[in-house]
C-alpha cells in the first residue's frame, strides 16, 4: 500500500489532481486503511502509470441481490 506522499513522488501529480482524477473516474481509488487514513495498491499505480492518459477506473459491482424483483 501507498501513502499519499508516495503516490504523489510516483505520478507527479499534486494533491487536488489525485483527488480530482478519482472522482472523474480516471485515477485508482483510494482504499480506506481505517479512521482517516487512505492508501493506494501499489499494483494500481502502476497499471495508471502504464498508460495515464487512457486510464479508467474499474466500475464497481453492483450489488443486485438485495432489491426488488
């Protein structure tokens, strides 16, 4: 797992832009390690900077178990 620092020396990128690209959907998510605390997988920060500009985050399922018929 990365810090934020680290996935910031690792990508170049600042703060608001990991932050900015998340929500639009073209960064990895951040995984919640406990109270405030956010890390990244390594492995996703790779496979980001393979190919940053063409880079999506994968959807996550959806729960379709739980609803109405």
């Amino acid at each position: 797992m990365l810090r934020r620092k680290q996935v910031e020396e690792r990508t170049g990128l600042s703060r608001s832009t990991i932050y900015r690209r998340m929500r639009a959907g073209t960064f990895p998510q951040a995984v919640p390690l406990g109270g405030r605390l956010v890390g990244w997988r390594a492995a996703d920060i790779e496979q980001f900077l393979e190919n940053p500009v063409r880079y999506r985050a994968p959807v996550p399922a959806r729960d379709d178990m739980g609803g109405t018929p």
